[in-house]
C-alpha cells in the first residue's frame, strides 16, 4: 500500500498588478528619487493638467496655468516636467499601455506632433509613418506619409 501525501497548505500569492509596458518613474529632474510624496505631487499636477484639458476650450494651457490649479509654485513643476510638451506627453503614456487603443493611428499622430514640438524629429517622423500605416483614410494617410517626409528633410 502507497501512502498519500499529506498536502501542505500552500499560501496563495496574488499576483501584483502592474501596467503592460508602463515603469514607474523613480527619479524627478534633479535626479532625486521619488518617494510617496513626489509620486503624489506629479500625479497632481497630471491631474491638473486634465482638468484644464477637460475645462472651457478657450481656457489657455500653459505651464504657469497648470501649476495654479495644481496649487503649485512654478519651482516644483519644473522638477517633475520641462516644458508644456514633456507634461503633454507624459499625459498621454497611460493612453498608450491600453490595449483599446493599440491600433489607433490618432493616438501616434498626437505623440508624433508633440515630439515635433519638442524638436524630437526623428521620433516625430517614426510616429506619423506609424500613424499613416494605421489608418484606413487615404487621404489622412497621404497627410502623415507628407508630414514624416517633411520631418526628413528637416
């Protein structure tokens, strides 16, 4: 006769949840480590920055308008972001981790403008030939085919 094994209680381990592709960031500008408390402070001033995206259409987006709603002085928004378009982008990752949104083109055209402001052509120019490849608009591929050509020449 075999004997059975006696099963062990197992502990169950719930698996942490973690964006697909997102890495939290660790550092702000000054090359400080983010604690809690600056974790907080850049999500508030993403938070802001939605707010006002979200508000009146001919309320002004500006760096100095962000830190007033995020009850911020203009100091510590600069450590977290260096301009408008690096807060912009950065508005923008969650939107690219979400599988709903994968094979927009609408949402690499708005990354690809936002690099080409930020003088980022190379990456500008990737985007919108990435943007044009998924679309199904002939005439709005012609465009992002014509903006990346454009960047090339740059």
């Amino acid at each position: 006769m075999r004997s059975v094994d006696a099963v062990q209680p197992t502990e169950t381990v719930k698996p942490k949840r973690a964006a697909a592709g997102a890495k939290p960031l660790s550092h702000n500008l000054n090359g400080q480590r983010l604690g809690r408390k600056g974790r907080d402070t850049r999500a508030r001033i993403l938070a802001a920055t939605n707010e006002l995206l979200a508000g009146p259409i001919d309320t002004p987006i500006s760096l100095s308008a962000v830190a007033r709603q995020a009850s911020l002085g203009m100091t510590s928004l600069y450590q977290y972001f260096t301009d408008l378009t690096e807060l912009l982008l950065a508005l923008l990752e969650p939107l690219m981790t979400d599988e709903r949104l994968q094979g927009n083109h609408r949402l690499d055209t708005a990354r690809a403008h936002l690099l080409e402001l930020a003088g980022k052509l190379v990456a500008a120019e990737a985007l919108y030939r990435s943007a044009a490849l998924k679309t199904t608009s002939m005439p709005e591929r012609n465009y992002l085919l014509l903006k990346a050509a454009r960047l090339r020449q740059l």
